[in-house]
C-alpha cells in the first residue's frame, strides 16, 4: 500500500481519504528511510524500510477493511529481526518486504530523487517544527 505522495497533502491543504493517506504516509516513510541511510553512509546506524507484512491483524485493517487480519506477532517478528541480527546490519538504504520475506525494490518513487527529495523536505522541515 504505497502511492505516489502529494506534497500538499503532507502540508495538510488536500484532505485525502484515509486509504490515500495511509499509502501515501507508507511510501513517504521510504522516501525518507532511503535518504537518511544515504546520507549517513557507514557514519550511523543501519536505516532500513520494511513493510512488516499487509493486512495484519491491527485495529486499522479491522475497520477499514472489515477483515480480522494476520497475526501482528508477524510484524513485530520481522522488525525484531531486523534490529537484532546480523541479515540487516549491512542492509542500510534497502528496503525489505516481508510479504515475499525478502529484500525488494521499493516503489520507483523511492529511487528517484526529483520525487523523494521533495518529500523528504517536507518531513524534515515538519520534525523541525514539532521538536521546537
């Protein structure tokens, strides 16, 4: 569940659906993992994106989708690897899909900086403000 991301929605002046908003919160939460792991290099730690799995069993997938969803002990598994073992430590700026349980291509979004670099601005310019 990823969509190309609308500036103006991250702005808050396009009011989208909250599908909309979730998929594009997704893609642009990669945006930004991809940039930050490029621009630490092997100066910090390893930033990884990872989709933990679709449709887990979270309150979100309940009544969005009307579904009770997998076992949201998958998710946290996933994330629990990727912080705690070596598979991930040299994976900085990858993206890993635990739908296939491997690492992926992200959206092509993700890659291209004329999109990503925009989005990225926009998310830093907002943990600036909220962290003043």
């Amino acid at each position: 569940a990823q969509s190309p991301v609308d500036p103006e929605a991250l702005f808050g002046r396009v009011k989208l659906s909250d599908g909309a908003a979730y998929a594009q919160s997704k893609l642009a939460l990669t945006m930004w993992s991809c940039n930050m792991a490029l621009s630490l290099k092997d100066e910090g730690p390893a930033i990884i994106a990872v989709n933990p799995r679709s449709m887990l069993g979270s309150k979100m997938v309940k009544e969005a989708y009307g579904v009770v969803g997998g076992d949201l002990r998958i998710g946290a598994e996933i994330l629990t690897r990727a912080a705690l073992t070596d598979e991930f430590a040299a994976a900085s700026g990858q993206y890993f899909d635990n739908d296939i349980g491997q690492f992926a291509s992200p959206h092509p979004d993700a890659l291209n900086p004329q999109k990503s670099e925009p989005i990225v601005s926009v998310i830093e310019a907002a943990l600036t403000e909220i962290t003043r």
